[in-house]
C-alpha cells in the first residue's frame, strides 16, 4: 500500500464522463490523499484523515502539488515509420494537404516508409513517441494501423501494438483503419477496394487478431471519412460490414469537408466520431442526443496553419460529450503531449480548463470505451495518475510548451520526470 499525501486538489473526475455543461464539474477534493493498493485506487479523501487511518502504508510526499488523472489520448496514428517534414516546407509554400496526398505524398508517403520498415525499425520509432507521450502524462493511448493497407503491413502495424504494451509502461489501444487511403494497387478504384475491405480486409483482420492477441478484445475500426477518399457511402459499407463482425467503431468525420459522416456515426452507435471540424448544426444536433463521444482534434487545424476548429461549445450547448486527442501523426500534427491540446481547446475552442481536463481523461477513457477502468480518481480504477508541478490544476492550460507533469503514476508505480 502507498499513499500519496499532502496534495493541493485532487481533481478526481469522480462519478464516470459527463455530457454537457456537467463536463465543468472536476470532482476537486482539497488537502487530499490518494491511497493505492497495487495496481488499484483504494481510497480517496482528505489528507490527515488517510495519513492516520492507514499508519502503514509507504507514504509518498506530493509538497502541496495538485493530481490529476493520467490522461487518456483517444485519437493517434503513433505506428509509422519516416518523416515528412519536407512537406511541411511545401505547404508553408502554398500546397494543400489534400493536393499532397493526390500528388502520391501525404498518408501515401508514410505507407512506403512503413511497408519497407521491419517490425523491429517500426517498434523502435514508436516506442520513442510513446515514451514521449508518458513523459508528457498519457497513460493510454489508442493507436490507429492504416500506413500498410495491405494485409502484411497491418498486421505488422498490430503487431507493434501488442509489442509496445509488452513493454509499457503506456498502454496503447488498438484500432484498425485499412480504410486510411486508396492504395495504389486500387487507384481510382474506391469501389474495389472498399469491396476487398468488406470481403477479406476485415475479416482477415479479425482472423489474425484472435490467433495473435491472446483473447484481447478486437480492435476498433476507424474510417477516413472525407470528400475524395471514402464517402458517406463506402463509409457506411464498411462500418456496416465491421458492425457485422463484432468490431466497435470510430469515424474520422468532417475534417476537411462536411459529408455528413458525424450523424452516420451516431445513427450507427459508432464510439466517437473525430475531428469535426466542418461540422454542422444538424450533426451537432444528432451527436448531442447519442452516446457517440464527439473527439476534437484541435492540433490538426494548429498543425495545418488552419484557423478553423471544432465547435466545442456548440457540442457541449447540445448536450454531448466531449473529448479531446492529439491525433499524433506524421502529416497533420506531430505532436504527443495532451498538455499542449488542453492549452490550444482553452484558447480557440473556449473550453474551460476544468472542461479541458474532462476532455482529456474521462470522456476520452469513454472514447475508447475504457471508462469503467480508467479517467478518474476514485476507489476501484486503476492507479493511472500524475503528480503536477503545480499546485493548481489551471496551469496545465494556462501553461503551454513545458512539461507541468512531475511524477506519471501508472499501475500503481512511480516514473518520476527528470528535470520537471
Ligand atoms: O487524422 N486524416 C487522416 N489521417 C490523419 C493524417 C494522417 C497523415 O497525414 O499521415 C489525420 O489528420
Ligand atoms: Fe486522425
């Protein structure tokens, strides 16, 4: 048993995700103590209360600082392999996202450097961004294959998932998304291709899963939905087909263009559905009435040179929930700490930091159906938390650009931040 005592707000998250306006509610307790036992939240309350209940317990100094829950980032596509900050250079030149990406660059790029890499090259690559998100306070991770689309490539992506969580200590979620881009092999042939997701795609990956993953439950399954890549009606094909097999579902809707696709998640039951950007007043509307967790992405547009973000406060003004993720990925926004999404949602997505918080803990364990373990501080969980530099939680979007995260508490053990 450790207790970590003497903590200036624990912001507890208590009482599972919220939707709406009760997403401003953080569940602060003041002068507080968090008892572990193992892997596991025992007890939460005031400090000198715990201190003299459990006079046994190795006891773990927070010098006044605030704790808050591990963060749980929802949207990533951390398995690559390479760099594309060429293109970077090109769209500060004028060139568009999409125009690199028809040009054969883009998403297609990274698929050519992640087919050529081997398992060992693509762990290794990934593990150095995912100890980086650690550092940086992510204790879980979702992570999105779709840099191979071919069988052998995908699984190979799969495959570096269930690596990494062999080697934690982050743990990281799984997702397929074979339906990421057209593969050459299928150029100018959407139809053909979402058919051989429908026909082997899925199920091979649903095959390779349950022989592999040692009785893991399957994978997500996430779509590009977007003008120019799959449309509302491959996206419904293959959602369908995925729904059929037994893989819950995500969506990457209105990032660039509004097809619609965020209500397609909703009137299927997908998870979440991402981005939104593009989003209109009727989707918002329909994401307000489900139980589709709306993840805003808000380090895309950043890492676009874009203006335009997801409107939040028009989601949470419906009644839904909200969750926030980096998306860390090789084209739109390279960037792996939960901290700096928090900062940029107070800024153009006129979230509170307590809404932020929310966003990026319990509502994102919800986005990945994790919310019965993890997200918040309260007797039960899983001890995933982190020890701020901080006494009060604010800073954590006040601040920007520095790590604010002393101590990660994951599973009950300690990693505790050189030089913060
Ligand atoms: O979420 N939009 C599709 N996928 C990623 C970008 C992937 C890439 O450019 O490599 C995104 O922004
Ligand atoms: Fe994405």
């Amino acid at each position: 048993m450790k207790i970590i005592h003497n903590i200036s707000q624990c912001v507890s998250m208590a009482g599972g995700p919220r939707r709406g306006k009760a997403m401003a509610e953080a569940g602060i307790i003041t002068q507080a103590a968090v008892l572990i036992d193992g892997e596991s939240i025992q007890e939460v309350g005031p400090s000198e209360e715990l201190l003299h209940k459990h006079p046994l317990a190795e006891r773990i100094d927070a010098g006044n600082k605030a704790v808050v829950p591990g963060f749980v980032d929802p949207h990533t596509h951390l398995i690559w392999a390479g760099d594309r900050s060429n293109e970077f250079e090109m769209r500060l030149q004028g060139r568009t996202y999409m125009e690199i990406m028809a040009a054969g660059g883009g998403i297609l790029a990274t698929l050519t450097a992640t087919r050529k890499a081997s398992l060992e090259e693509l762990v290794a690559q990934s593990l150095e961004r995912a100890l980086r998100a650690f550092s940086y306070g992510t204790t879980t991770m979702e992570a999105k294959t779709g840099y191979g689309l071919d069988l052998e490539t995908e699984f190979k992506q799969l495959e570096a998932i269930l690596v990494l969580n062999k080697i934690g200590p982050l743990e990281v979620v799984p997702t397929y998304m074979g339906a990421h881009a057209i593969p050459q092999e299928y150029k100018g042939d959407t139809a053909g291709y979402t058919n051989w997701l429908s026909e082997v795609g899925l199920p091979e990956t649903k095959n390779w899963w349950l022989q592999h993953a040692g009785g893991q439950p399957l994978p997500f399954v996430d779509v590009f939905c977007e003008k120019g890549v799959f449309e509302i009606k491959e996206t419904r094909q293959i959602l369908e087909r995925s729904l059929e097999l037994g893989f819950p579902i995500k969506l990457h809707a209105d990032e660039f263009e509004n097809l619609g696709g965020a209500s397609l998640a909703a009137d299927l039951g997908a998870v979440s559905a991402d981005h939104l950007v593009k989003t209109s007043m009727e989707d918002i509307q329909r994401l307000g009435e489900s139980e589709t967790v709306a993840v805003s992405l808000p380090g895309t547009p950043f890492g676009l040179g874009q203006t335009e973000y997801t409107p939040a406060r028009a989601i949470i003004e419906a009644g839904g929930y909200l969750a926030l993720a980096t998306d860390l990925n090789p084209g739109t926004t390279w960037n792996e700490s939960m901290q700096f999404i928090q900062a940029l949602s107070c800024r153009y997505l006129k979230l509170t930091p307590a809404e932020a918080l929310t966003g990026s803990t319990i509502n994102s364990a919800k986005a990945i159906l994790r919310d019965q373990v993890i997200g918040s501080i309260e007797p039960g969980k899983q001890a995933d938390l982190l020890i701020l530099a901080t006494d009060d939680y604010r800073n954590l979007s006040y601040r920007y650009g520095t790590n604010l995260v002393s101590i990660v508490v994951k599973k009950g053990i300690l990693y505790p931040n050189r030089d913060v």
